[in-house]
C-alpha cells in the first residue's frame, strides 16, 4: 500500500518533517542502505591499503593520483543532470496516475440513462459496466506486475467474474498481433446501440453521452498503454547512472585522507571516516533512487500505484451504482433550514474559534478615505479641471520650445549662401541699410516694441529662419497685406512715421528693400559676426486717413514675404508689432476696405475682452506654435 503522510504534515508545527525521518517503510534508508554499506565498504579498504600496505614511494604515488582525482571530480555537473531527469520523471510519474480509468463518471450516465427496472434492464446496465471493468482490467494486467500476478492469464480473468465463457471465446477467437483491451469497449458500443433500438434509452443525446463518457474511459486506457510502451530515452537514463556512479568512484580515491606530514593543501587533519562525502553519496544516490522508484509507478515498490485496490473499489462501486442504487430514492422531506433564510451549520467545541474570525469582503474593504475626497464632482469642473491640466503640463513647453527652435525649409539653402562668398565680402563693407536711431527712440520704442528693434517674445534666436512674433492681451481685428508699389527712386530707403491710433501712438518703422537689392544680398549684408538686425512694422490696421509719408498703408506688407522662398529669408522679414494701450485696454481700429490688390491674411474676432497674454510665432513656411 502506498505510504501515506498527509494526516502527520496537515499543521506545519516545529520540526514537523523531523518525525517523518524516523519512518521506515517508504523511506530513503530502507531504499539506499546497501548501497551506502557498499560504498563505505570500499572506502575503508581503499584506506586501510593506503595506510598500512603500501610502501613510502607508492604512498607518495597514491597521494598525488587523490589531489588530481579530486580536483577533477568537480568537473562532472551532478546537479543539473539529476536535478532535470528527477522533474522528468515526476511529472511523467503523476501524468501515470490521471490516465488511470476510473468509471464513476460512466456509471453515473448509465444509471441515469438506460431506463428500466425489470430484469432486462438490469442485465444491460450490469452487462455495460462490467464491459467497461473488464477493459480497464485487461490494459492493468498489460501494464502493471502486481496486477499481472493476480490475474496471470484470460482464465483467471474468468474465473474471477470480469469474463464469461461465451466472451472468452469470441475474445480469443478474434485473431489480432496487437494487444485486445479495446474488444469489451466495442462490445459496450453495440449493446448500447441495441439498448437504444429496444427503447430502453429514450433518445440519441442519451446515447451520445453514454459513448462520449465510454471513449474519455477507453482513452485511459490507450494512454497506460502508450506510456508503459514510451519509456525515457534510455540514453538519458544511462547518462546520469554513469554520471551518479563515476564520481562516486573517483570519490573513493580522491576523498581519501592523506598523511598531513606531507603539508599537501586541504590534508592538514586526518578523520579517518570520510563524513560530508557519506552524505553527498547520500544525497545524489538518494536523488537517482527516487527516479528509479517513481519511473514505473505500476510495480511492486512502497509508493508504486495500488492497482489492485483500485480494480476491486472500482469493479465494486460501478456494479453498486448501476444495480442496487437504480431507482432507489430516499424519501424526500424538508431540511431542518426550511423556514430559515439564514441557515448556519452548527460548530463543535473544536472549531468554536471559525466563528471570532470575521467573513472576508475583500482586500478594499477597510480601506479609510477622507470625507472630502468621498464628495461627488460636477462632470463639467472635471472636464474643465483635465483640459488646464492637459494645457499645464510640463512637458509641452519644452515641446514648443523644439518646435520653435526647428530649422524651416529655407535654412536649408544656406549651403548655397555659404558659396556666394565673395559677394558676401563685398557687401559686408557696403553702408548698413537701416538709418542709426539714437538712445530716445530706442527708450521710445523700448516701452512698445522692445529695445533695439529685439523680439518681443523671446525668438530671434534661430537666424535661419523668419519668425513674426506679437504679443497682445486682446485679439487683433484684422491683418491686411497689400502688394508693393512702385518707389519713387529719390525716397529714402526707410520710412519713419507715426501713425495715430483712437486712443494713442504707435511707433511705426517699416523697411523697405533698395531698388535692385535682392533679399539675399541684404541676409548677407546683415549677418555680421552672426549678429541679425531687426526692423519692426507694426501690424495694426491703419486708420481711415491716408499716412503722411508714404500713400500705402504703413500695416501692409508683401504676402509673398512670408510665403517659403528657395532662398533663405533675411532679417528684415522679422516684424514686430504691439498696439497701443490705454489703461490695460487695446483700442478697437477700424477695419480697411478691401481694394485693389489688398488681401485678407489674418483675421481675428474682434470683441474687445481682457484675455491672457498670448504669443504666437510664424515661421517662413507659415507655421504657427
């Protein structure tokens, strides 16, 4: 029977495995004894022969051939090589007992399925299960020695009830090489296809569930079979018994005391009785004497498969099931908890203690959250709270801040630029374009526009490309672009002027390229030691009366400025422009009528409501950040 510890390991107590040593049967000592006398056996002659029988020469001999063994005797990996076979076996060892056919399910489909009290009924139901008992016994008696020495041939199976004499012949009379435990299953099949002609299953799904129960029964039986005729690869087998047996061999000589007058490293004490290697041979012999036992879990050993209680339980509760329990009911009556709707079994002294321990409701549910953060909240303050936060997050200023700092398309071409040197050197020492301002209209457009015609939003860092950059606290009306007249060639190359708003005065400063300068030529021309000059022209749209030094609006400019060029874009093309305040309050211009060759650039709505200082930058390609 197979040795069963469960009850004594149910509590893990104090050394509660230390009492499971002093067992006998079953256990590692009665397994591994004569092989543990063996090898200590060997070790005290190959000792004794050392010490005593050997001359000085020979010793010496001996003693160098012990260091080498036992510096070589590591190299064998006893570890891995045992440690994977043993998970091997064990899993194929459990996978044994799963696939053993048990019949509880089938007889529970044919009591319920095949009808009838009678003794017909009867027979069929006892003649089905014991089809069923006699193929799980004949696959048992293929696969199992205590099985096969209870039941050695068809005729013990006879004369123990599992056969009758008319069934033996027709089983004996069916000439096949291979082995016949399937015969009483297809036997079950065409009974129970005759069953269902007699009426006695009421219907197909009846039937189909009785063969459907029958095949998962046979197919235990066919893998018992397939795993008592698919072993472990033999070589693997053979690997670690060679692995097992020479170390422990090579141990005999390399584990060996030697004379510590010699001074060899590691030999300073001599014990005699070689300990920590008796119990290394324990452990790894131990370890092999485990897979040989659990490798064929259908022999004879403590802890092999008990088939033969498991024939005679199984043989008895299926005939039990389908005979003496058919059709017999108790008398139903009402439970003790009828009008109870909160039954409770009672408790004896021994378990009074269950009922002091409060029900598990959860992992959650002695959780503590403050009152104010168990309020609910409009989903509107919710949605508004996401979307500043989305806006507030600290990453998209950096995200901005690379989107600015971008070269545009046209910075590109400044290979080309740096090919056109010599003309680069000839306009470096031609007269700057932009007329000096003194320190007042620095400090006058200082207030406005930023000093030194600098942006006002931080830009103007990136000099390969052309960024337009305002700052306002109110939207603008409109922008209004217009195409470039004809300059009388006599005007100054700059314009100064002011231009008067409802409510003040705007700077104005609008550059105008010299007749016959090409843009790139003035990019050159500015670009002195890296530095950029800016020009500001105001963006605002202008009043109604025409301005005083030239006849086109001092708020227009070329569209075509800003479109991207296939050259790089200058400095000049950077604007700036800040509208006149009063009080913290922009003042609303009047848009201008559309004219000839004026078109609409930029239109903003035009209420006037205090809003949050803003910046957007273009670039040349028209890009907004």
């Amino acid at each position: 029977m197979t040795v069963t510890y469960t009850a004594r390991v149910a509590n893990a107590r104090f050394c509660g495995f230390s009492k499971l040593l002093l067992a006998w049967k079953g256990s590692i000592y009665k397994v591994l004894y004569k092989e543990v006398l063996a090898f200590f056996a060997m070790y005290t002659a190959i000792s004794v022969t050392y010490r005593f029988l050997l001359y000085d020469d020979q010793k010496r001999y001996f003693e160098k051939l012990a260091i080498y063994c036992d510096n070589y005797a590591s190299l064998i990996p006893m570890s891995f090589v045992l440690g994977f076979y043993v998970t091997l076996v064990v899993n194929r060892w459990w996978s044994q007992y799963t696939c053993i056919p048990l019949p509880d399910r089938l007889m529970c489909a044919l009591s319920g399925g095949l009808q009838g009290a009678d003794e017909r009924g009867r027979l069929l139901r006892r003649t089905l299960m014991r089809y069923a008992s006699l193929s799980a016994l004949l696959i048992l008696r293929s696969v199992s020695t205590a099985v096969f020495k209870r039941f050695p041939t068809v005729d013990h199976v006879v004369e123990a009830g599992f056969m009758t004499r008319e069934e033996r012949k027709k089983f004996e009379g069916l000439q096949c090489p291979y082995n016949k435990y399937w015969i009483p299953c297809v036997w079950f099949t065409n009974l129970a296809a005759a069953a269902r002609c007699e009426g006695r299953i009421k219907d197909d799904s009846t039937l189909k569930l009785l063969l459907e129960e029958l095949n998962a029964f046979r197919g235990n039986c066919s893998m018992l079979f397939h795993y008592d005729m698919i072993s472990v690869p033999l070589v693997y087998t053979q690997v670690v018994s060679l692995a097992v047996y020479s170390f422990f061999l090579v141990c005999l000589i390399g584990r060996q005391f030697l004379d510590p007058s010699q001074g060899y490293p590691g030999h300073d004490l001599d014990l005699y009785v070689p300990i920590f290697t008796l119990l290394q041979f324990f452990f790894y012999a131990g370890w092999l004497k485990v897979a040989e036992q659990l490798i064929n879990p259908f022999g004879e050993d403590d802890d092999d498969f008990e088939t033969n209680w498991l024939i005679d339980r199984n043989f008895q509760v299926s005939m039990m099931a389908v005979d003496e329990m058919y059709g017999d009911l108790p008398i139903m009556e009402r439970d003790r908890y009828w009008n109870d709707s909160n039954p409770r079994p009672p408790y004896t002294a021994a378990t009074l203690f269950v009922l002091r321990k409060p029900s598990f409701q959860g992992s959650t549910f002695d959780m503590a959250i403050p009152k104010e953060e168990m309020q609910f909240q409009p989903l509107a303050d919710i949605a508004e709270n996401l979307e500043e936060s989305a806006s507030r997050h600290p990453n998209m200023a950096l995200f901005n801040r690379l989107l600015n700092a971008a070269p545009s398309p046209t910075g590109l071409m400044g290979g080309a630029l740096r090919r056109t040197s010599a003309q680069l050197q000839r306009l470096r020492h031609s007269p700057s374009i932009d007329p000096p301002s003194s320190d007042d209209d620095d400090d006058e457009e200082g207030g406005k526009i930023g000093k030194g015609g600098s942006l006002p939003s931080g830009l103007g860092q990136d000099t390969e490309s052309s960024v337009c950059s305002f700052s306002a606290r109110t939207p603008l009306l409109e922008i209004q672009f217009v195409a470039p007249q004809e300059r009388n060639a006599g005007e100054p190359a700059s314009n100064h002027g002011k231009q008067t708003s409802g409510d003040g005065e705007v700077e104005v400063e609008e550059r105008v390229f010299i007749e016959g300068e090409t843009r790139e030529e003035v990019w050159k021309a500015e670009r002195r030691g890296g530095d950029i000059q800016t020009s500001s022209v105001s963006l605002l749209p202008p009043p109604l009366q025409p301005s005083r030094n030239h006849s086109t609006p001092s708020s227009t400019l070329n569209p075509s400025a800003l479109l991207p060029r296939p050259t790089a874009c200058s400095a000049q093309e950077l604007f700036s422009s800040q509208p006149s305040i009063n009080n913290g309050r922009v003042a609303p211009s009047l848009a201008n009528p559309p004219i000839d060759g004026v078109m609409s650039f930029l239109t903003v709505p035009s209420y006037d409501v205090p809003q949050r200082l803003r910046s957007i930058s273009m670039g040349s390609e028209l890009t907004g950040s």
